[in-house]
C-alpha cells in the first residue's frame, strides 16, 4: 500500500485498528430515510463523535460544516432505488477526480454477488479500486444485499472475501451467525453495517457480538440516527468499539448522557422562561 493511501485509511481506522463510521447514505436509493430528512441537522451533534462520517455528495456539499476534522467516506455508487424489485442494477456516480475534489478519505460502493449485475458491480468495484491506487484513495466494498438476498455465512463471507480478493482495501457487511468465520476469511478490515432499527440495547449487543468477533468496527447509520438521543448512542456505541465496554455498560452510557441532556434542556427552558420573566418586568 501507498503511503498516501496508508495514511487515509489510518485517519479512519484508528490507531487500537478500530473505527466507527456513521453512514447517513441511505437517500442515494431510499429518499428522504426516517431521520435524514434534514441530514445536516442530524449530522451536526454526531459528527465531533464519528470516526468517519459515509454520505453521499449531495449531502457532504449541502449538509455538512467544510471545517470539519472527520474523514469523509464518501458512497460513488448509485443509479438504482427503492421502488426497483432487483437494487443491484448500480454504476459508479462520482468521478474520482471530484471525490478527490471533496476531500474524500475514502470512497464506497456496493457489490452485488449473485444477483444479476454481479458482474457490473464487481467491475465497479475493480475500476474503481484502480483509479483509487492511481491517487491514494482506499475503497470500502459495502456487500449490498439486496431485497431478496440472504444474509448467511455462507453467503456473507463469499462477499466479503471476493470484495477483498478484488483489491478493496476494507470491506462492510451484516452481522450473521458464524461472524467469526466471516471475518477470519476476509484478509482486510471488516466493518460491521448496523441494518434495520432496534431497541438500543439489542444495537449495542450486536456491536458488542461483531467486535468480540474480529470486527474493526461498525459503519452504523439508522441504529444511531434513529435513536431516541442519537449523541448519547454513538458514545455507548464508541464506548465498546474503543473501549471494550459490555453491552450492559453502554446501555448505562446511553441512559446517562440521555438523562443528562434531557435535564440540561429543561434547564435551558427554565433559563429562557426566567429572563422571559425578567424581561416583562422592565
Ligand atoms: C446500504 C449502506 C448503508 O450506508 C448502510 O448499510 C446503512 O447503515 P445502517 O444499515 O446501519 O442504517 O451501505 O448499502
């Protein structure tokens, strides 16, 4: 590897090997997602919190504050959407030369194994690695998979590996039974991808399974950003990727940073009421 591309990767795979990725991609293929309706708003309080944040360039130009220090993993793949029965039918839809414009840290696409544009995707895939070597710019492989997919170890380490075999320098996909064997046959890093929204405590235990497991972290998007107090859940979520916290101990993370913010809110409702008071006194 580069050192160029060594060095992007080490922004955001931390120096313990571990990351967590906030993924607010979702609107390439679903529109406007539960949560990411106004993504900048979202995204604001996570941000400090994110080891690398996963969007879209849309987003990264309309929603995100240029001054940020968080490395950008931005998605380049795209072309399909939700009201397809087959999402595999995607291209590449940034160039290289623009995702270099935006600062990327990285770039990501989806693969499609065993559906009917596996062959395109992994293409993709191959072009995209090679323009990334050319520059120094890693590419994450995000094994997609699809609405009729299975998500098995079988099927999930077959992804992952080809992903790697093909050059991409680190790879996300779903949590499953036998995760290990997932990881353990994959030669890159893998990341794990949160899926559908759960209660908070079963988001942080399937963290807590994926890293015991060998993953190098999450790339987590509707499980944080549809939470109840999204900053107090990528803090419970960091609090077992970085600092091997049980499942339990996040939960009581999650539950004070939750308390606490709900407590420094009304404390500012009662600041606002009493100089609202003051005022009507003069
Ligand atoms: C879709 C993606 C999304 O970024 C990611 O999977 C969404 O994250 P989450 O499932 O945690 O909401 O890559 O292929």
């Amino acid at each position: 590897m580069d050192w160029g591309l060594k060095n992007r990767l080490s922004r955001i795979i931390k120096s313990d090997g571990k990351t967590v990725m906030l993924a607010v991609d979702h609107g390439y293929f679903l529109g406007p997602t539960t949560g990411l309706e106004d993504a900048g708003k979202t995204v604001k309080p996570l941000l400090s919190y994110a080891d690398a944040l996963m969007p879209t360039r849309g987003i990264v130009r309309t929603s995100v504050d240029p001054a940020t220090d968080t490395p950008i993993v931005l998605r380049v793949s795209g072309g399909n959407s939700v009201l397809e029965e087959d999402l595999s039918n995607e291209g590449l839809t940034v160039s290289m030369e623009d995702a270099i414009r935006l600062n990327a840290a990285a770039v990501a696409i989806s693969i499609y194994v065993g559906s009917p544009n596996q062959k395109e995707t992994l293409l993709n895939l191959t072009r995209l690695i090679d323009k990334g070597h050319r520059y120094g710019i890693p590419v994450l492989a995000v094994t997609a998979v699809g609405k009729n997919m299975g998500r098995d170890t079988r099927y999930l380490a077959l992804s992952c590996r080809i992903a790697a075999e093909l050059g991409a320098h680190f790879v996300k996909t779903y949590y499953c039974d036998g995760f290990e064997k997932v990881v353990k046959t994959c030669p890159v890093p893998l990341v794990m991808a949160g899926g559908k929204k759960l209660p908070e405590l079963e988001a942080l235990e399937l963290t807590y399974n994926a890293i015991k497991r060998g993953a190098a972290g999450v790339d987590m998007g509707r499980n944080i950003f549809q939470s109840d107090a999204p900053v107090a859940m990528i803090q419970a979520v960091r609090a077992i990727v970085h600092d091997n916290a049980t499942p339990q101990r996040a939960y009581d993370i999650y539950n004070s940073i939750k308390a606490a913010s709900k407590r420094g809110k009304k404390s500012k409702l009662k600041g606002v009421t009493a100089s609202k008071q003051e005022l009507s006194k003069h």
